[in-house]
C-alpha cells in the first residue's frame, strides 16, 4: 500500500482573512485516494497557529499599533517606520519559513518516503514550493515529486519547466495520482527511475490523463479530462486546527458564460457542468456531520434557475444552512417580468440561507465591457439585478451583502479615456449600491484572450513574462513603489503607475461610504462573527486588514474560532427546528478590539 504526502503550499505571511478557510480539494483529494487503498497524509501549513510562529510577536504586535494609527491619521514618517519594521518581520518570517521547510524535507528523507505532492499555489507559495522541491531532491533524492492545482492547470508545461518537479498533474488529480500509487506499488523497491519509466509508458498510452511528464528533454502531456461532478468524494477535514470551517461547495464547474477576454475559466474547466441537486443536498448533509453550517458554493456563477433548484432541495431537506455565491448579472433585468422573476428566484435562495453574493462588474463604461471584456451585459443590466435582489431581501425579510468586483483601470477603446471609466464606474456605483467593491488593476493571465490578443489590448509582455508572473505575489495592500512591473506595461506604463490609478479608484469608492476588498465570503465571516451593518462591515475590515498588513495574527485568529462556533451551532440546527431558530440565539457576540 503506497503512502504519499501532500504540502498545500503557501506564503510566509497571509494575504486574506480568507486564507485559512478548510481547503475543499485536499479533501476531495484525500478521501478518493484514500478510498483506492492508499494512505495520504495532508500537510495544511494554512493555519492560524503556523503564520503565527513564522511571525515576531513584538515586532508584529508594534507594526499593528502603528497600523491602526496610520488608518486613521496617515503621516509619512509613520509610513516609513512602519514599511522598516515590515521588512525585518518579513526577513524574519523567510527565515523561518525556510528552517520549517528543510526539517520537513529531513522527515520525508527519514521516512524513506517514495512519493511527495504539493498543492501549488502562485507567488510566493510557488517559489516555496520549488524550494521544498529542491530540498527534499537533496535530501531524498529517491522520493517522486509531483506538483498539482490551479498553479499547474493555468500555466501547464511552462509549470513544469520553470520548476524541479518530476511530474505535474492538471485539473483534477484523483485518478492520476491514484494510479501513480498504485505503480508505486507494482515498482516496489526498484527506486524512481524506474517508477518514471513505468508512469511514462503509462502517458504514451494515454491511461493517466492530466499527466505532465518530461520525456527527455521534452515537457509532454496527456489529454485533459474532468471526471464525473456526481462522483466527487465529500472531503473529510477531521479536527483541522487552525482552520476556519466555511466549506467550499462544488455546486457546479466552468463557467455559464465563459466569453470574458480577462478570464482564464474557459481555459481551467471548457464546459459549465451543474452538479445533481441531490449530491450537493448529500454533500451539505455530510458537512453538517463535521459541524460546518456555513458554506460558500464553488462555482464563478450560479444561474437563477439552478440557484432556485439548490434552494428547493436545502429547503424540502430541512436544512438549515448560511451560504454565500457568485452570481453573474442578468441581461434584460430591468424588464418587468425578468425582474420579478428574478427577485422571486432570488427571494427562495434568501429563505434558503443565502446570505452574500459575488457579482462581476468590471466597468460602468457600456462601451469598454462590450469591446474589451466581452461580458455580456451593460450598466444597466448590473444595477437591475442588483436591485432584483434588493426586491427579494424584502420578499424574505432577510439582509443580504453584495461585493461587486471592478477593474481600473482598464485597456481602452476609441475616444474614451480613464477620467471618462472612473465617471462611470462611480455613476454605477451610486446607483447600484453594493455593499462592497473589490476594485483590482488589469491582470494579464496565459491563456486568456488579454495575454493571446495582448499587443490589441494595449500590453506589452516582456520576454519572460510567463516565468516571473508565475512568481509575482499578488498582495494589494502593498504600496505600488514596491511592486515589480513583471515584465508588463499597459499603454507605456508600468505596474506600479497602474496600481496608483487603482488606489485612486478605490479611494473614490470609499469616499462614497462604500467598504472595499471584501468578497462574498468576507462577508460570511464577518456576520458570523456578529459584525451588524455598515458600521460593523468597517469594522471588520479595519480589525482584518491591520492583522494582515502587521502580520499580527490574534484577532484573525478570534475571529477564525468564532466563526467555527457560529458554523457549528447552525449544523446542529436540527430540522425540525430548521425555519424556527432565531439566528441571534447562535449568533456570536460582537467582538471589538482592544
């Protein structure tokens, strides 16, 4: 019975409230293996307790103080003490980032190990994974290393040869890895040479799909297939310590719309795939077993009528649950009828236990998102299917938060410039009033239709562009002067000129009394954890965001353990109680900082 290890990789520091939520595919991954025979220890690092040994409490503890004057009364000499302190924790947390991973790679060497898989993540999770790679390859030059997720999907064999991995595994891995144990099993001692050449014949005769393999000095592939949605395996989490226990619903793959020319989605998952409304009441019931009643469904949209179907099952089960979902806006909504139907839809999904949703906006200007995104829909159409969903929190007498996402600034068409996008993007925003904005700069990702058309657009990609995006880490809090241009230029500028005129955007949303930068699940968590209303919303992102840019991690980490116990009370709802149960009596109490 063959034994394989699996690192979900991760940066030194954390970048979202969000980033210890329970990771669905390691379980997902966990359990189908496990169920093939074999034995599969998760290494999660993702955790409250494991940020915070990387981090210096009384450098971190003085960052945090310095952090929240700042907030509230910027000042230059303020800002660069606390970007010095910044650099010495983060000096700090590299150093200890790298001690922990060569003890792990001493582990896999003293256990003789002969397969070791990691869960790769970009940024600076990938260039710790390639360390790890390395170390254990010193260490335990015997040990197969095999890399998966969503960092290998999107950039496939330039993964792979800009990484010491010996192999790589697309989309879903169940079945590959399985397999790959199980010739593990058949090559017994003969040592990896040998086991490669076993997996290799296996790729030419195409019986282990997703495969990236080297072939000499070739990086080759197998074909890319998604298995059955029906036949996922419920993830098992166990204990979990650390983790914050909002699960990952896969509700359904792909996307319904698919034609964004921003998106790589088309890229990830080809088909929109719904899955069995019956298997995801299934999944939620299993959850709850594990005392999860909060949930966030996986997929980038859930159409109305899919959304309705979802609800009817929650509903007929008598389960009582709190989720969040994206939702793509509807074209035609300020037609009466759509409308109508759309908030009544909308309405049964509140009564469900719908609680925020995820809505890509992109831009206000009608003209950018028809030639440049390609999204499908106009202003208008953004503000009538939001104001649908207004008309159904009245319906079910339930509040939900809305985070609609922008891009600014954006490639342009004829005649329009950036002054003429942000016009509109505020005139959107008065008049659809979301809850949240996320506002983030334009991304150029391989394969999308930006990076394939990318000279149309206005971007210039330098020569290695793909191998230092791979590396780039992505964090926006950070001040745009210590951003890196990534080999990206749009219209002549540079990356961190582009991240200023996206500060300037996202001031202009918070003038507007808007919050930004928090996402559907955010808001799940701060509701959760009893932050009520506008005033409690600001809060919540004050308290998560001086944790985040500190590095002082105690009060996410409250804010993780009552957001278990909120999950847990609504899992013990039972159903007979399912529609009775006042939410304050599982509420947790609000919680303000010192």
């Amino acid at each position: 019975m063959a034994e394989i290890w699996i690192w979900n990789a991760l940066a030194s520091r954390r970048r979202s409230a969000s980033d210890t939520f329970v990771e669905n595919g390691l379980g997902v991954l966990k359990a189908a293996v496990e169920g093939r025979g074999h034995r599969v220890r998760l290494l999660d690092w993702a955790n409250d307790r494991f940020y915070r040994r990387l981090a210096p409490a009384p450098l971190v503890r003085l960052s945090r103080r310095l952090t929240l004057r700042l907030l509230d009364r910027p000042s230059r000499a303020g800002g660069r003490l606390n970007r010095w302190l910044q650099e010495w924790i983060a000096r700090i947390q590299r150093r200890r980032m790298a001690v922990a991973l060569r003890r792990l790679a001493r582990e896999v060497a003293a256990r003789d190990l002969r397969v070791f898989g990691m869960k790769v993540w970009y940024g600076e999770a990938f260039s710790w994974a390639k360390y790890l790679a390395r170390e254990i390859r010193k260490r335990a030059p015997q040990t197969l290393l095999v890399a998966g997720g969503y960092h290998v999907t999107l950039y496939e064999e330039d993964f792979l040869k800009n990484s010491p991995f010996d192999l790589a595994v697309m989309s879903e891995g169940e079945t590959a890895l399985s397999r790959m144990l199980d010739l593990a099993d058949d090559v017994g001692a003969q040592g990896k040479a040998a086991l490669l050449a076993r997996i290799g014949a296996e790729a030419r005769a195409g019986r282990l799909p997703n495969l990236l393999w080297r072939d000499g000095p070739e990086v080759k592939r197998t074909e890319k297939t998604a298995g059955d949605i029906n036949a996922k395996a419920a993830p098992v989490y166990g204990r979990a310590e650390g983790k914050t226990r909002l699960h990952v619903l896969l509700e359904s793959s792909g996307c319904a719309w698919g034609k964004c020319r921003f998106c790589v989605h088309q890229h990830l998952e080809p088909a929109y795939v719904k899955r069995r409304v019956d298997r995801i009441v299934d999944e939620i019931r299993a959850m709850r077993a594990q005392g999860i009643g909060l949930f966030r469904f996986a997929g980038s949209d859930t159409p109305p009528d899919f959304g309705e179907a979802i609800a009817k099952g929650i509903l007929e089960a008598g389960l009582r649950i709190e989720y969040a979902m994206g939702s793509r806006a509807r074209p035609d909504a300020k037609d009466p009828a759509v409308f109508e139907d759309l908030a009544g839809k909308y309405a049964l999904m509140i009564r469900s236990g719908l609680r925020a949703v995820f809505m890509g906006g992109e831009t206000g200007h009608d003209g950018v998102n028809e030639q440049v995104m390609n999204k499908g829909l106009t202003r208008e159409d953004l503000i009538w299917t939001i104001r649908a969903l207004r008309e159904a929190e009245k319906k079910a007498g339930q509040r939900v938060d809305i985070a609609l996402a922008m891009i600014y600034p954006t490639p342009l068409i004829e005649g329009a410039t950036d002054a003429d996008v942000m016009a509109a993007n505020i005139e959107l925003l008065r008049e659809a009033r979301p809850d949240s904005v996320m506002v983030t700069p334009p991304g150029v990702f391989k394969n999308s239709e930006w990076f394939a058309r990318a000279k149309e657009f206005g971007f210039a990609l330098g020569e290695r562009f793909v191998p230092e995006m791979m590396e780039w880490e992505y964090v926006l809090y950070k001040p745009p002067e210590l951003w890196s241009s990534v080999g990206l230029l749009h219209r002549g500028r540079g990356y961190p000129e582009l991240l200023a005129l996206c500060g300037r955007m996202r001031a202009a949303v918070e003038a507007l009394g808007m919050p930004t930068d928090l996402s559907d699940e955010h808001f799940l968590m701060a509701r959760a954890c009893g932050y009520e209303g506008a005033d409690g919303v600001r809060a919540f992102k004050r308290e998560t965001l001086a944790d985040i840019v500190s590095c002082d991690y105690r009060r996410l980490g409250e804010l993780c353990e009552r957001t278990n116990a909120y999950s847990a009370a609504l899992a013990q709802a039972g159903a007979a109680d399912a529609r009775a149960t006042d939410p304050a009596a599982v509420r947790a109490p609000q919680w303000a900082a010192a």
